[in-house]
C-alpha cells in the first residue's frame, strides 16, 4: 500500500482486502455529520439563543459594539500595514529584514 491510501483508511482497508482475497466487499456506509437528536438539539439551542442576542445587539454589548476590541484592530492594521509597505520583506529562509533601498542623500 502507498503512502497515500492511508488518507482514507476503510476504503484502501477494502480495496486491500478485494485485492488480495479477490472476495466482493461491498459499500462501505458512512453515517451522517450530525445525528438527528444533535441536529434537533443545535435548532432548539439556537431557538432559545436568538432573543438574549437580539437583547445584546439592541443594548449595544456585542464585541462590535466594544471599542477596545476596534483599537487593538487598529493598532494591528497600522503596523503590518507600516511593516509590508516600507521596503521589509522575507528573506534568508524566514527572517524579516529591511531590504536596503537606493535613498540620495
């Protein structure tokens, strides 16, 4: 077997043992992501949910509404933006450093 066939293990298990048995192995039935009872349980979750967050939203105590939370955005964007545009790029298997620029003096 590859080292690929390991990616999805029940199928290269069957197609391994139909190789070498040369018995048929028939489809493999995969259950579903979410199980009824937890689908039913995320819907009435998020129906009790929805008006303590339109409460929230109304009062104006979401993180939206937080203006440390749009400083710290900010401040973040300020610098990356002063680090990408003024000449720093990687170089040297990961290090950032300022490329030299051509300035007259």
């Amino acid at each position: 077997m590859d080292q690929g066939d390991f990616l999805r293990l029940a199928e290269s298990m069957a197609d391994f043992v139909q190789a070498k048995t040369k018995l048929n192995v028939s489809l493999i039935h995969w259950p579903p992501f979410l199980s009824t009872r937890q689908l039913g349980f995320n819907v009435v979750a998020t129906l009790v949910w929805i008006p303590f967050a339109i409460k929230k939203i109304v009062k104006g105590k979401t993180l939206l509404h937080d203006p440390k939370l749009w400083l710290t955005g900010l401040v973040f964007d300020y610098f990356f933006s002063f680090l990408f545009g003024f000449g720093f790029r990687e170089r040297d298997g990961g290090c950032w450093v300022r490329l030299e620029t051509n300035i007259e003096k």
